[in-house]
C-alpha cells in the first residue's frame, strides 16, 4: 500500500511541478527553483525516485561550475549523448529537483538517460544522499560568500562528507588546489587528478615567502606550503616542507598555454592517451582550468581528442559567464563577479583587453550575493590604476554602489572618472553612448545584479532567456 501511495505521490507532484513550470515561463520568470520545491513539498521522495533513472554526472566547487558545466555539455553533444543539465545554474536541491522533472514525461520516463547537474558545493553533502554520480568534477575552493558558505575549511567538510555517500563515483579533482586534491586521499573512490605542469604558463607569479592567501597552510600540519609555480590564488605546484604532503601526480594536464589573449586561448593538453593541441573559445587563466576540467572528464569517458577539441572551440558561454552580445560595431561582455579570487582573475583578464572599453561594476548584497561585502577589498582592483587611460569611464550601479566606488577610488582610479548609476538601464545608456566603433563595454555584476542586468539585455537585444 505504501509503494501505491507513494507512486500517487510522486506522479502528482511531477504532474504539479511541470504544469508551474509552465505557468512561470509563460510569465517571462525562469521556473528553474520554485517548481523543485513544490515537488519535494508534495513528495519528499522524489529526488530519489527520479535520479535513479538518469546516468549522473555532477559538477561542484567554488568558481568554474557553470562553464566547465557548458563545456562538458558541449563535449557529450559531440560524443551524441542525449542529457538534460541544469543550465541555468540553480544548483541547489530545489533547481536538481526542477532539472529532472522538466525531462521527465508524465509516463515517468525520462526524455534523456544521462543527466549533467551543477551542484552548489554547500548543496552537494544533502544532494549525494540521495543522487548517486557516475562522476563528480571538483573544480575549485576558494573563499566565498563569508556570511553564507562560513569559514573555507568548512565548505571542504562538506564537500568530502558528500562524497563519502558516494564511494562509487570517479572523482576527478584539480591536483593544483592543496584543498580540493585532499579530497582524493584515503578514499575507495576512482580518482583522476587533473592540473598544469609546472611550466605550462611562461609568467607565473613568484612566490612571496610573505603571501598569504586562501590555503596557504597546509591541512595536516599547519606548516605554510612552498610552491615551485604558482598559477593564481592557491592553485599550483605546492609542498608543505612539515609532513611532506604535496601536490600528486596530474593524470590530464596543461602542458603549455601557447596563447593567452583577450579573446580566446590556445593550450597544449597532456592525456593517458596522447597529446593534443586546442583552442578554447574563451579567455582567462581561470577558463583554462575549466576546460582542462572537462577534458579530464572526456578523457575519463574515453571520449576522441578530435570531438573534445571541436566542444572546446565550439561551446557557447553560459548566461552572465562571459557571455557576449554583438552590437554591430560594438560589444557588450557580461561577466559574473562573486569572489576575491574569481574578481582578480576577471581583472587580469580585462589587463590583455587591447582596444579601449568602458567598465560597469553592479554590486548588489542580497543574500544570493552575499550580504557581507568585504570581499570587494580582497580583489586586486589596484591593477586597473594601470589602464585606466584607456578606460573610457568606470561606472558602479547596485545596492552597493557607493561602496564600490569607494574601493575603486582607493584602487587609484581618478574620481572623475567614476560614475554612480542606480537606474541599470541609465547606466546602460550612458556607457554606450561613450562606445566608439571596435569597443566594449564590460559589465561585472554580482549574482542578483547579472540577473536584473539580464533581463534588461534580454528585452533590448532579444536573447536567449537565462534557462535555455
């Protein structure tokens, strides 16, 4: 009689959540969370029910899901794998929810067999309860989101409590990150380890005796780590010279970045299976990390080089992930900003940017961004003193714009040269009456703010909705 009832339950709830769902998207609102929950709501039970039927492939950490997510998904269209993925990166419990039952028919069967879930790195001890991967992709932990996530160490805890539900899984981990390559010792899991080699990246950062940053001591004994490279942040070539923890072996690696431009990069890969020369279409240090992530993860399904290459020249960047919208002669390049680490990196990529541009920064501090903003003073903004000749203006907008222009003007950037616009779309106007023909204007919002900039840009410029 239970099984009954609960087979009711189940088929109501899909039933329900599908038909808001429908009613949300009609409305113009993404329908991507509120569906999940009233399904869980109905029947608690339905996670479990409904991920059984899908071969999992599960991506978590702190920057990089959302793109390694649409890399991958590009690569398992390549390979001819029908999937259904959570593209709009609602990667909690409730999104997971959403993501399945949008696939699934009314007879209970799924559309598709494999299902490719971004998973939020606090979410992911709760998901792995129930939803069993086939493979989980660790990209990253980086400080984040203070009063939301907690101390680093934390995040951690969670993640490797989440995997010991799954000791099935392959777990394929960044070897270059002393936190997340941790998560691979003492485990019965298949583990792959994927980073750059040591001279993969012809300037790396010299190591300061002095630096601290997110990781800098080591898990085991508290002894501060040496490096032989440093790429960015944590992630490199480390050593603690007190209990001779230190970086394993990489099974998928970087071998050379052969260009590093602010349009694309080029890379040399090094496989169990061969090397292999590609283009990757997006720019950045940090993106390097996210497609050698996926290619770990195509190279751990035996994929071809030959159809990874093609995914990776291919894929088309996530809503908000350096998403570029192409105004005849002008552009626009929204990039999510959320963290001290991911907003240097967004900076030094703005460094290798050649034609002049105009820079918006949306800051807002609701709780999906995180209320404590302190972080804003942790990212290397002092850098942009360097450009700002070329920088037509800089623009802050947001619930926390004075404080951004604040951190903008003890980075060196002339007050003059700073615009505070709290009407997004005045904002919007403004910065592109200073484009000139060949230039950009770059935004850099937080999580909320890139939504409402989204929607904006959608109804201006017809996009596609943030969901698809």
């Amino acid at each position: 009689m239970k099984r009954i009832i609960n087979f009711i339950l189940c088929r109501i709830a899909v039933i329900a959540a599908k038909a808001m769902i429908f009613l949300l998207r009609v409305a113009g609102s993404g329908g991507t969370s509120f569906p999940g929950k009233l399904a869980i709501k109905i029947y608690p039970g339905i996670l479990s029910e409904l991920s059984r039927k899908y071969r999992i492939f599960m991506i978590t950490g702190t920057n990089g899901k959302t793109t390694t997510s649409r890399i991958i998904a590009e690569i398992l269209k390549e390979n001819g794998i029908s999937y259904v993925a959570n593209k709009s990166g609602a990667n909690l419990i409730s999104g997971i929810a959403t993501c399945l039952i949008s696939d699934i028919k009314i007879n209970m069967t799924p559309g598709s067999h494999t299902a490719l879930l971004e998973v939020d790195e606090a979410a992911f001890r709760v998901a792995t309860e129930t939803v069993k991967p086939a493979a989980v992709v660790v990209t990253n932990f980086f400080r984040d989101q203070l009063d939301r996530y907690g101390e680093l160490y934390d995040t951690l805890k969670t993640v490797r409590k989440g995997i010991s539900h799954i000791p099935d899984a392959t777990l394929i981990l960044n070897v270059d990150d002393s936190l997340c390559a941790s998560l691979g010792n003492n485990v019965s899991n298949p583990v792959i380890y994927y980073g750059f080699d040591e001279q993969a990246v012809s300037s790396v950062q010299e190591q300061d005796p002095a630096l601290n940053h997110d990781a800098s001591f080591c898990l085991f004994c508290k002894t501060k780590y040496q490096y032989k490279s440093r790429f960015y942040g944590h992630l490199g070539h480390f050593a603690c010279p007190g209990c001779g923890y230190g970086r394993p072996e990489a099974l998928v690696s970087v071998e050379k970045v052969t260009v590093l431009s602010g349009d694309f990069s080029a890379v040399i890969f090094n496989t169990p299976s061969g090397k292999f020369s590609a283009q990757i279409n997006l720019p950045g240090l940090y993106n390097i990390y996210n497609a050698l992530a996926a290619t770990a993860f195509a190279e751990t399904l035996g994929f071809s080089h030959e159809k990874t290459v093609y995914a990776l020249s291919a894929f088309e960047s996530g809503f908000g992930r350096m998403e570029s919208i192409s105004l005849e002669d002008r552009t626009i390049q929204v990039i999510l900003i959320k963290n001290p680490v991911g907003f240097s990196q967004v900076i030094n990529f703005l460094l290798t940017v050649e034609n002049a541009a105009v820079i918006s920064f949306i800051i807002n501090d609701n709780l999906a961004d995180g209320t404590d903003i302190s972080w804003l003073w942790d990212a290397e903004l002092e850098v942009l003193a360097d450009i700002q000749d070329r920088v037509s203006a800089f623009f802050v907008s947001g619930t926390r714009a004075d404080d951004m222009a604040v951190r903008l003007k003890y980075a060196g950037i002339y007050s003059n040269r700073i615009t505070i616009e709290n009407d997004k779309g005045a904002m919007l106007d403004a910065a592109l009456n200073l484009l000139r023909p060949g230039e950009t204007l770059y935004i850099l919002p937080t999580y909320t703010a890139m939504l409402d900039i989204r929607k904006t840009l959608e109804k201006r410029y017809k996009l596609k909705y943030f969901w698809q």
